[in-house]
C-alpha cells in the first residue's frame, strides 16, 4: 500500500506509472445506442453542430444586412437607373447605371459628413470623372427629396455664422458665393439678420477686445478694433460707429485727439475692399 493506503500502480520499463485498465478502458456505451468504430465523442459532435449553428444564424444576418442596404438605396434610385456598386458595375448593369451609383455614394459620404451645397456636391463629381448628365440626374433626385435645399442651407448658415463667430451681412455673403450658393437663396438668407442684432453683435467684439487695448496709444486702439470689425464684415461706418461709442464710455475723445470718427473712409473710393 502507498503512503496514502492507494493501491500501488504497475511502473512500465520507462519508469512511467501505468494506470488501471479500467481507468484507460473507454466509457461504455449507452443502452440503445449503437457504437461506431473510430466515431468522435458525444460531446464533439455537439460542439461542431453549435459551431455551424452559429455560422448559419451569422451568414443569415449578412444576408439580412445586405438586403437591408439594397432597399435603402433604392430609396434614393434615379428613375431608371439601378443601383449598384460605388466600385464596379454588377452584372447586367450598364455603364452609365454603373457611374449614377458611384454619383450617388459620393454625394451620400460628402452629406453624412456635413451639409453641403449642390454646387459643392456637382464640383466633386466632376473631380471624380462623373459625366455631367449623370451627374445633374443624381443631384436633380437629392434635390426632390431635400437632401440637398441650398436655401436652407444658406439661412443655418447665416444663423450660425453671425451668432458663433460674430459675421456680419457682408461677410456671409461672400462666404455662401464661394459656396456656391444661388444669389436669390444668399440674399433672402442674408436679409433675414436684423440689423438691429448686428449692431449688437459688433458692440459685444468690441466690448471683449477693448481690455485688451488699454495702455496702447489711441490711434493704435482705434485701427486694432475697427479692424477686428472690418475682418468680421461690417461697415465702415458701423465700425467707426460702435468704436466711438466704447471709446467714449471709458471717457475718451476720439475728436478731441483729432480723430474724427463721425466720418468714415468712402468704401467705394479709399481701396477699402481689402481693408473691409
């Protein structure tokens, strides 16, 4: 008997310890079940079966997914047009059904990343080599369905402009031109800012730039704030204006240092439109 009163165990030729037969000797089968000859265990075939259940709910799921995708671009489809890969044509699809849906997955990218023009949209197409017919159809059915509206467009942008950076009328005008906007759609966005709001606006930049300045000579503090408003977009005389006002309400004459801020420089004649 060993220490622990175990039976002693057989020691093979190597020293190794040989363990009963009937702890080597394979489980008995179950009555009723039939043993197969060089048959994987139970347990075996149940993991494999979870393993190709698993991969039939997953390869099911893709094709689910893949359904799903295809129905939401029909949703943006151009009349008569299929849609299809942003890469590659799919088999029987022409050539031109082929560049509507790379047109398409372009413009889609461009708006999930932000809102954009249809002018900014049609100049990407025409750098990725869209013709123009299959261009202005894609943009033409985005219009329909407002995923493009540059009026829109054009009066969130005043909003947001003028209240997050301080613009002013002018400068964003010119802003939505670069962007293509159509000038009926910038000129109805743009007389919708309350001239009112904009000298207010241009009150509080100088109000919060004015500390800054004290110490300095007055003509310096004067050229550094009508300059912060003319790189805003307002006026000459609505620089000149509220520049005066804030001047005077820390006790300082302009006027009386022989600066006249009642009478600013003409727009149209002292080159000012670099300067404004």
């Amino acid at each position: 008997m060993g220490r622990s009163g175990e039976p002693p165990q057989a020691v093979g030729r190597s020293g190794e310890r040989v363990g009963s037969a009937a702890a080597r000797k394979p489980a008995p089968a179950t009555a009723g079940e039939p043993v197969t000859p060089g048959a994987p265990p139970a347990q075996d075939v149940k993991g494999a079966q979870d393993v190709k259940g698993a991969q039939d709910v997953k390869d099911a799921q893709d094709v689910k997914g893949a359904q799903d995708v295809k129905g939401a671009q029909g949703a943006w489809a151009v009349p008569g047009v299929h849609a299809g890969s942003a890469t590659a044509a799919s088999p029987g699809e022409t050539g031109h059904e082929s560049k509507a849906a790379v047109a398409r997955q372009i413009c889609l990218r461009m708006l999930t990343a932000e809102p954009r023009t249809r002018a900014e949209l049609a100049a990407a197409l025409r750098r990725r080599g869209v013709p123009e017919d299959t261009a202005e159809a894609v943009l033409g059915r985005f219009s329909d369905v407002k995923l493009i509206d540059d009026a829109a467009f054009a009066a969130a942008w005043v909003e947001t402009r003028h209240h997050g950076r301080g613009l002013a009328g002018r400068a964003l005008a010119a802003e939505l031109r670069r962007r293509g906007v159509p000038q009926e759609d910038i000129k109805t966005a743009v007389s919708g800012l309350d001239p009112r709001q904009e000298i207010a606006t241009a009150r509080s930049l100088v109000e919060r730039r004015l500390a800054s300045t004290r110490g300095q000579p007055l003509t310096a503090r004067i050229r550094r704030l009508t300059g912060l408003l003319a790189r805003k977009g307002y006026s000459p005389a609505t620089a000149y204006r509220v520049v005066r006002e804030a001047l005077e309400q820390e006790g300082l004459d302009p006027a009386a240092a022989g600066i006249d801020l009642d009478d600013p420089p003409d727009a149209e004649s002292d080159g000012q439109s670099a300067a404004w």
